[in-house]
C-alpha cells in the first residue's frame, strides 16, 4: 500500500478549471479598470487607478505566467493518469481473455 501513488483526478481536474478562472480574471483586470477609469469622476482617482495599472502590468504577466503553467500542469497530469489507468485495463482486460 506505501507504494501506491493516489490521485484524485476529478479534484484535480476541479483545481484545473479553477486556477483557469483564477487566470482568465486576471487577464480580464485591465478592462475592469478601465470601466472603472471611465465611471470616475475625479481626475485624481483616475490618475491613481491608470498609475496602478500601469505599474501591475508586469507582476500580472509574471502572474500569469505562472498560472498558465499550473493549468497545462494538472491538465497534463489528469490525461496522463487517465491514459495509463486505460492502458492498465486494456491490458487485464487482454490478460483475462487469455487465460479463457
């Protein structure tokens, strides 16, 4: 039992999905801002909210970066498992036909 690797792939595959959200709500922060920009009337707070954007743009890149990996990694992880878990079928499933 010590050597059995344990996966629960529909949390991962949940956790995958989720840090995709996590990602694109980044990648769609600039528009939020700028409609918030728009909708303010003082020019200082909008010079306030264009100075953070501009300043977040390469912590956002890093950000998502770093997400963008995170997804292909559980993605690729899920398929693998999946892939091999089918391979192990097929091949009892083979076995057992032999042994008939």
């Amino acid at each position: 039992m010590a050597n059995q690797l344990i996966v629960d792939l529909p949390e991962l595959e949940i956790f995958g999905r989720r840090l995709a959200a996590v990602r694109q709500g980044l990648l769609d922060a600039p528009k939020r801002v700028d409609q918030s920009v728009a909708d303010v009337g003082s020019g200082e707070l909008r010079s306030a909210l264009e100075y953070f954007e501009d300043n977040w743009k390469d912590g956002r890149h890093r950000m998502d970066q770093t997400l963008d990996a995170l997804v292909q990694m559980a993605e690729r992880i899920v398929t693998g498992l999946q892939d091999t878990d089918q391979k192990l079928r097929d091949a009892i499933d083979k076995s057992k036909q032999k042994s008939v």
